[in-house]
C-alpha cells in the first residue's frame, strides 16, 4: 500500500472555526489530491496539487483553500467550517507525469463533523 | 455531462458469481478504474481499463467496451469480505487528471 497518512483521523468543530486536515506520503508522488464523500454525491475533488505550490480546483472548491509547500505534505483548510462541510475527507496521491490516467492511492480518511 | 451510471445495491451469494456494469459517456474517454470500498475504509484500486477487452486478475476481471462506453467489473466465487461498495471513476481527455465518480455499486454478499 502506498504510504499515505490523514490527520486527524476524526474531528468535531463549531460552526465558523478553521479548520486544516493533512495529508502526508512517503512516496514521492508528484500528484495530490483532496476529495469529500457524501451519502448520494460519491466522491467529489475538492482541490488537487501537480507540484509543490502548484493547485488547482475542482468540482467543490468553494469554502476550501490548500497549500503545498513540501512534496510530501498537502494542507486542506476550512476557512470557516460550516455544517454542510460535514463529511469524509480523502486524500489521494498519483504519481505518473505522462499522457494518460494513472492510478490514484487513497489515504485512510478524515471524519469531520461540524456542529 | 460526464455521467457515470452504476446500480446502487446488488446482493449475491457466497460461492456465486456476479457482474457489477458501468455506463458512462463516450465522447472524450480516456480510461475507467474500478476501486473497492469497504465501509468506514478508503477506497482501494482493483482495475484499470483503456482498452477493449477483459483484464483478469484473481477472482476479479473487469471488461471494457469503448464503443458502447460500457465496462463490467466480474467478481467470482464471491466470498463474504467481498461486501463492499464498487466504484467505477472514468478519466476524460481533456479533464486535466480528474477522475470523475460514479455513486458506487453497494454489493451484499450473503451467506
């Protein structure tokens, strides 16, 4: 298994506080990703990385921001945690830089509650 | 829109076989994975497909028809760990690495 750590593992907050998850591998991959899981959504990319400083957004950005200042270490931010932020959070890493899909390494997931 | 269509719930029974599809749109297709998620868990990669044809691998193959933007994800002599949620994600040109996610196949295997 790749090797992928997410910390916390769980977490309870108030409405309009920050919040950061991370997301660290030891595989020198040069793709990250942050994706939420919700009941009847699937899992949606929230913000991904091709590089260190390198992000873009995806499908459900809003309310999210990211950095990633090491190749190893990929930040997610809940610039003020609101209830429908509640969810699973995964991280995911890939590491090929060719044409093409290559495979994506999930990390074992942060449970956020926000009340 | 880049749909992807999977059955939300199937049951089968230990020792059977069963068959998990997955439709989705053609236009732009650039290759389909089928990942394992076992509830509380993270999803884990079983297959990927980019070409026609069956891959098989153990008790699991997964086929893929580009033309028809069908694929399959064939599970056998099904035991009872292989409860879980099937998901097939789908990579279109064009989407910059993004996969895109169908809702996932809720299979029961029973005794």
């Amino acid at each position: 298994d790749a090797g992928i750590t997410q910390s916390p593992r769980h977490k309870v907050t108030e409405t309009g506080t920050p919040v950061t998850l991370r997301c660290h591998q030891t595989e020198n991959h040069r793709y990250m990703y942050w994706y939420r899981q919700d009941p009847g959504h699937g899992l949606r990319l929230i913000h991904y990385s091709y590089g260190v400083k390198d992000t873009d957004k995806g499908e459900v950005s809003d309310g999210y921001s990211v950095s990633r200042s090491k190749t190893e270490d990929f930040l997610l931010t809940l610039e003020s945690a609101t209830s429908s932020q509640t969810s699973v959070y995964f991280c995911a890493i890939s590491e090929s830089p060719g044409v093409g899909a290559d495979t994506q390494y999930f990390g074992p997931g942060t449970r956020l509650t926000v009340l | 829109g880049q749909n992807i269509d999977q059955p939300t719930e199937m049951t089968a029974t230990e020792g059977a076989i069963v068959q998990i599809n997955c439709t989705y749109q053609t236009s732009g297709f650039n290759g389909l994975f089928w990942y394992q998620q076992h509830a509380g868990e993270a999803p884990t990669f079983l297959s990927y497909n980019v070409l026609d044809g069956l891959e098989e691998k153990g008790r699991f193959s997964s086929f893929l028809s580009r033309s028809k933007g069908y694929s399959y994800l064939l599970l056998k002599e099904l035991q009872m760990k292989d409860s879980a949620s099937y998901l097939c994600a789908v990579y279109w040109a064009g989407n910059n690495r993004k996969l895109i996610w169908g809702l996932g196949t809720s299979l029961a295997v029973n005794p």
